[in-house]
C-alpha cells in the first residue's frame, strides 16, 4: 500500500522554486530516506507533506487525505519529531508526554515509551536539564507517543554520540518491525545506509536519485581503490598492464591500486604469481558519499554557494 504520494510538488519563496518538480511515493512499512546537503530543499518538502506549508504546485496525498485540507484527520495519523525550541525548558518529561499523548484520540503509553527510549529516570526531570541525547530522544517520544502510522524524524541523531546513534538506529528499526512507517531526514550517508530502504537524494531543489542505498552505490562509475603494502620490491609495471587498472600510485610503504570491474582479483593473482607477498591488503568500496559526487558533480558536504 502507498502511504505517501507526491506528484511534481513545487515550493516558491520570492517567486524561486526551492522545492522543483519533486515526485516519490513512500510504501507502508518502509524506512524512506530524504538525503541531500543544507539547502537543498529536503525540509520544505517535509513540511509540504506535513501540511505544515502549503505548496504553490503539484499534488501529495498521505494515507489518502490531503496534507493541507485534511490537516486535522491526519494529525491523529501522522508522528511529526518538532524542533528543539517548542518545548518550554521548565515542562518536565513525564509533564510533556502525558501533554502530548493527551492530543490524540488513541494515544500510546507513554510510561512504556520513556523505558524504551531510556528515560524512565528522567521522568521528572525538566527538559532544560537533560543532555543533548536525552532531549533528542524525546522528541523521538514525542513524535511517536500518538501512536502514529507514519513518523517523519528529522535530523534523528545529530547531537547523539556513536553508540547512542546506534541505539537509536535499533530502536528505529523497532519502530518499523511494529508496522510504522518512517521518513527520515538526515545529512549521515552512515544512518541512510543503515536504516533506509529507499532513499531520494535531494540537490537543490530536486530528485537527483531515488533508489535503494545498495543499488546507488553500485550505480557508481568510478574507479575503486585497492591498497596494500608490499613485503618485497616489485615493479609497478606488473599492475598497470592488467585489465580494469587505471593507475598505480604509491604513498609511503603503501600501494595504490585504482581501478574498474575484477581489477583487484588481478591484481592479487599477478601478484602472487610474481611471488610478492603483501600486508594491509583493502579494497576501499565506494559510499554514498561517492554516490552523490557521481550524480551532482560536488562533494556532499560542499557549501551551495561554493
Ligand atoms: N520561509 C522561507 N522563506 C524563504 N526562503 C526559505 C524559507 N524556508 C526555506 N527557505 C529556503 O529554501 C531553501 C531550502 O530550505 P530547506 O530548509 O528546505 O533545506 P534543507 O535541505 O532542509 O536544508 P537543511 O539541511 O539545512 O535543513 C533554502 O535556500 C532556504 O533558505
């Protein structure tokens, strides 16, 4: 079943379109990715789906309904994570969830979700007190405490340490296992690639990709790198006549073998056959990172203006 739809969605501030002809679907019980640097739109094209801004064109429909007419219905339906600032600092966590969980017609319990998002401790802590984590997954909470069947989260892990992103990656996946479906914002190529089923790569104001994060890597066509260190002398002439090598280049004791296709099985067979043993063997795969360079022509993290 097609939960969300948007057709040819258009957003214009000062007669610019920051959101331009933007189409995906998103199926139920799928964790769909919205990946793409500041600025490009990703945002505002929550917000449209939301009904949290009205769109100047195209259509979206979420679990059938409008998002802007029909606001009200879904917001029973709909888990929206908010920004940080819309809690007051005073609200303790127990206070803000029995609030938020008073809003909806069927809503979860809330004391369960504080032990799953681990803050049943915090349950009479005011929210000014807790640490950037511990806000962080209680906007999860919140979002959630609706008992929604579609969550969007934004920016899910930024301010999280790395073992608090990966506990919280888990307890997304858990959230899916239940039959929710989640859309998720992010700038982390590692969260996509963990979580996501689907992802649409955002570049100013468009789609630039929509695919599964596996099936974008392997759409990249770009040299992969093999490195290693060598354990005896070997001429590099012995590599850079072999099919799929492009170059060989060396940095300190190690060796660096760029190249396409099967290069690196031939690599280590003309190796081997010449009697060169060798240490630190990798084959650096490529990412998604990589996968937005191929399809912008910058690096992911390159500023908009740059
Ligand atoms: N209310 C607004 N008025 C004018 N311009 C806006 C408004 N909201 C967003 N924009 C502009 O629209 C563009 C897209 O912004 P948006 O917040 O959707 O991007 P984003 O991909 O979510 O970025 P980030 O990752 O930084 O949140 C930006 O150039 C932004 O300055």
């Amino acid at each position: 079943m097609t939960v969300i739809e948007v057709n040819g969605l258009v957003k214009r501030y000062g007669g610019l379109p920051v959101v331009n002809e933007v189409s995906f679907s998103v199926a139920e019980g799928e964790i769909f990715g919205i990946l793409g640097p500041n600025g490009a739109g990703k945002t505002t094209t929550v917000e449209c789906v939301e009904g949290l801004r009205r769109p100047d064109g195209g259509s979206t429909r979420v679990l059938g309904r409008d998002p802007v007419k029909d606001r009200k219905e879904l917001s029973h339906l709909v888990g929206v994570q908010l920004q940080q600032s819309l809690l007051p600092e005073n609200i303790k966590v127990g206070e803000a969830l029995d609030l938020f969980a008073s809003f909806y017609r069927t809503p979860k319990d809330w004391r369960a979700l504080l032990e799953e998002w681990g803050l049943a401790e915090k349950r009479q802590a005011k929210f000014g007190s807790l640490s950037g984590g511990q806000k962080q997954r209680l906007f999860i909470a919140l979002a959630l405490v609706g008992d929604p069947k579609v969550a969007f989260l934004d920016e899910l892990t930024t301010g999280l340490d790395p073992a608090a992103r990966r506990a919280t990656w888990e307890l997304i996946k858990r959230v899916r296992a239940a039959g929710v479906t989640v859309v998720l914002v992010s700038h982390f190529m590692d969260e996509v690639e963990e979580l996501c089923d689907r992802v649409a790569v955002f570049d100013r104001g468009r789609i630039v990709a929509l695919d599964s994060p596996a099936n974008l890597i392997s759409n990249v066509d770009a040299d992969q790198h093999l490195r290693f260190r060598p354990l005896a002398p070997f001429d590099d002439a012995l590599l850079t006549r072999l099919p799929g090598v492009a170059s060989v280049s060396r940095s300190g004791e190690q060796v660096i073998v760029a190249g396409r296709g099967d290069f690196a099985v031939a690599v280590t067979s003309a190796l081997a056959r010449d009697q060169v043993p060798v240490a630190e063997l990798r084959i650096e795969q490529h990412t998604l990172d990589d996968a937005f360079v191929a399809l912008t022509g910058r690096a992911f993290d390159a500023k908009e203006d740059a």
